[in-house]
C-alpha cells in the first residue's frame, strides 16, 4: 500500500508492473507517439467527482495509478482493483 504521501512503494511497483505484464502494455502503444515506454508515476493521484467537497466531505474519491508515454500522454488505472489501494472516502 502507498505510503501517507501517497507514493508507490516498490511492492506496489512490482504489482503495478505485474498488471501491465498481464494486460500485455508492450501491445498497447500510446495514441499520440505510438511508443511502448509507459513509466509508472511515482504517486497514486486522485481523481473526484465534480461536486463541491466543501458542500459534501464525503464524495469518493478514485485512486488511480498513472502510466506515463514519453509525449506526455497518461493513463489512468484504477488503484484499487490494481490491489494497491484500498476503496475509501475522504
Ligand atoms: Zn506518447
């Protein structure tokens, strides 16, 4: 599991790559330069819903690893099911 400041650990790396392993990356070029070079980010990033947390503290949030093309195009893979982070709320 990430650590408090969210960063992978090298356990979580190791999941993170098992999954592009199995899902076969080298087979899923970037749409933008074509190249197979994804870097996992270092951080799990949050995307959220578009409601005003202030307004509702408990909207959930979606932990998500990113893979990075050397163009800088990113995709985003759900953290939880990567069985990297647990499902919570904040
Ligand atoms: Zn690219």
């Amino acid at each position: 599991m990430p650590g408090p400041d969210g960063k992978l650990t090298q356990e979580d790396i190791a999941k993170v790559q098992a999954w592009m392993f199995k899902y076969k990356m080298g087979n899923h070029p970037c749409p933008i330069c074509d190249s197979i070079q994804w870097t996992i980010g270092e951080y799990v990033v949050h995307p959220t819903t578009q409601g005003n947390p202030q307004l509702f503290p408990n909207l959930p949030i979606y932990p998500n690893v990113i893979l990075l093309s050397p163009c800088g195009y990113t995709r985003n893979v759900n953290a939880v099911m990567i069985g990297i982070a647990p499902a919570y709320r904040v």
